[in-house]
C-alpha cells in the first residue's frame, strides 16, 4: 500500500507535516513498514478548505486533518490490511 500525502503550501498550512508524522509512528507502531509505503507528493489540485489531501494507492481522499488522520489511518489503512491477512 503507498501512502501519499500532499505537501502542497496548501495542504501545509492544514497540517501536512503533522499528519506525515502520526503516520510515521502509526506504521512503525503497527508493524507495517513492509506493508506501508510513505511519500509526499505534490499539489494535485484538491486543496479544500478543511484539511490535506491524501492518496491511498487509487484512492484519493480531501480534508483530512491532524484531528481525523487516526479515525482515516484506522479506516482506510489498518481494516483493509488486516482484510487482506484473511
Ligand atoms: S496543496 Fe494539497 S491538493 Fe493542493
């Protein structure tokens, strides 16, 4: 699974980095640095004004922020993971 969370000036301004850095630890938390790719990418051309735009492989989600990004990480990123272990 790639994660990509866009580092545009607007996705900054939103949380960019803090939301990089739960996703830091909650890869390494879980165990998951041989299922999890992390990376940065650029404006798409999402900015909203809630929160970061956030690529899960083909997926693309907006308006995520630092306060959602664990709710999102669970959803999106452990219970399909954990699907695909079955
Ligand atoms: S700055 Fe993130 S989608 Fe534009």
């Amino acid at each position: 699974m790639i994660i990509q969370v866009c580092v545009g000036s607007s996705c900054c301004l939103k949380g960019s980095y803090e939301i990089v850095e739960f996703l830091q630890k909650a890869v390494a938390d879980n165990h998951l640095d041989a299922d999890v790719t992390l990376a940065g990418s650029f404006c798409s051309g999402r900015c909203n004004r809630i929160g970061v735009t956030i690529f899960v492989d083909d997926d693309v989600y907006t308006g995520v922020t630092p306060d959602t990004i664990s709710a999102f990480f669970n959803e999106k990123v452990l219970v399909p993971l954990n699907a695909e272990r079955k």
